[in-house]
C-alpha cells in the first residue's frame, strides 16, 4: 500500500465521516472485548466490579420498588442485568456484540436467572409503550452516537417508560477537553486486540471543539495491506446540552449527579454526569 494512502486515511477528517470497519460486529475483536469486559481490575469495557455494584445500588434508589421491569441497553457480557435480577427485579438486556450475548445467556442459565437477553443494536429495537419501570445505558455509550441517534434513542426510550418511569444514564461531560485528546501513538503486533494475525496500527485523535466531540480514530493496517478504519466519535455535555436534548424528547423532569463514581480520572469521577430523567405520570 502506497503511503500516501495512508497518510490521505489518518488527516483529519469531516465531523462524522464514517469508518471502514466496526468493531462490535467483528467477530475476532468482539472475543477481545469480551475477555475486557470480564476483567474486574480495569475501567475499560466495563467498569471494576466494586463500580459496578456500588453504581447498581444507586440506581435502585433513584428508581424504588420490589419488583421493577428494567431494560438494559448495551448490556455487554450481563455485569449489571445480574445484579439487577438477583435482587429479584425483572431485567431485559440488549447488546450488538453475539460474543457478549452467548456468554450473558449462558451465566444466566447456569445462575438460574431469568433475564431475556437481545442480540441486537439497539437503535432498531421495537418493544411495546410503557413496558418498563426503569431503562439504563451505562458506561457512557450515549455519547458515541450521533446527533440523530441520540435524539432517535430518547424518543424510543420515552415511548417504552411506563408513566413515572425512569431512565438512567451517564455521560462524559465537558471540561478539560484539551487534556482527553490522546497523542499520535502506533502498535505492532503478531497479533493482539485488533487481529490473530500480525498488524500495524496507528492511533490518533482530534477535538471538534465547536460540537465538543473527539475523534478517536485506529487505522490497522493487516499483511495483505488491507487498511480498516475504525473511528469512535465522542460527544462532552454540558448539563443544559443534556436538558435540551431530554425536553426536546418529552422528558420535564430530570436531575443531574457528578458524585456516583469515585475513582477519579479524565474519563471518571466528578467527570461523568450521571442523569435522571423521569417520565410523566398520568
């Protein structure tokens, strides 16, 4: 592959331009994922264990009841629908990545837990109105969709919220967005996170600061010169970003919180927004 190719791929590109590849749906990547997400001692695909759970039990609070039917929306490999259905509540899980899902399944069956596990992304999800007491996305994944999306998914999840019902999410918010750009950085590898086989991948990002997103963006480079580019576009929010976006989909009633996580790092602690959006009762 010619570099001038190359260097055409890793220039900044227009906000949003899409990627070449996706990870979630890779099958090799997705075992790779997998195998983080199940890692309690690192904040990566998930958070640490303690986080987890210390996280679960403050929702629970901000949504009270003995028996809620609960949705959980890029649930990953189950970490939070457990703790959820062993505390008797009724959870439904929905993930894009299949690795995640065969395994969410098979934890459930061997613990005995009735969770109802989706395979699916869920920006496509048709489910009944007002089904659920409590819906959450966790790990701020509401943040690397798009505009559109975003709006998209809170319109859905308005619809599925039983009245009075709640949803919980995080998000990074927007200070020190010059600190959260990460350098130009490259790996080579026989194999490792982003194939089997051996690769050449070069990292780098860029800060749209009007629209308060960065690019987080890989280019893999594989022996047969095949070039994927995986691009992650990551939106900051101030809490009136997030108090528009919520009225504009119906919600009137929302508190925000920077206390819930107390690890401290760019990407934690006081620089998370934890929101609590509440849908009307009749």
């Amino acid at each position: 592959m010619k570099l001038d190719s190359i260097l055409s791929k890793s220039q900044k590109p227009a906000i949003y331009e899409k990627g070449t590849a996706v990870m979630w749906t890779d099958e090799y990547i997705s075992e790779q994922l997998l195998a983080i997400h199940l890692n309690a001692e690192i904040d990566l695909a998930s958070r640490k264990t303690n986080t987890i759970k210390q996280t679960v039990e403050w929702m629970l609070k901000q949504s009270p009841g003995k028996e809620l039917t609960i949705l959980d929306l890029g649930c990953g490999p189950g970490l939070y629908a457990e703790l959820l259905a062993e505390k008797g509540h009724k959870v439904t899980g929905v993930d894009f990545s299949k690795s995640s899902i065969e395994y969410a399944r098979k934890q459930a069956r061997e613990k005995k837990l009735g969770i109802n596990y989706i395979n699916s992304n869920y920006l496509d999800l048709k489910l009944d109105e007002n089904t659920f007491d409590l819906v959450i996305l966790v790990y701020t994944d509401f943040g690397v969709l798009l505009p559109e999306e975003q709006k998209k998914l809170l319109q859905f999840i308005y619809r599925v919220l039983k009245p009075g019902g709640i949803f919980i999410f995080d998000v990074l918010n927007d200070v020190n967005l010059e600190q959260k750009i990460t350098p130009k950085n490259w790996e080579i590898a026989a194999n490792g996170f982003w194939k089997p086989e051996p690769y050449l991948a070069l990292s780098e990002s860029f800060l749209y600061e009007k629209e308060k997103v960065i690019l987080y963006q890989h280019l893999v480079l594989d022996e047969k010169e095949r070039l994927d580019v995986y691009r992650f576009w990551t939106h900051f929010f101030s809490h009136a970003d997030l108090a528009k976006l919520l009225t504009e989909s119906g919600f009137e009633e929302y508190d925000f919180f920077e206390d819930v996580l107390l690890e401290e790092n760019l990407f934690s602690g006081k620089n998370v927004t934890f929101t609590v959006a509440r849908k009307e009762s009749i």
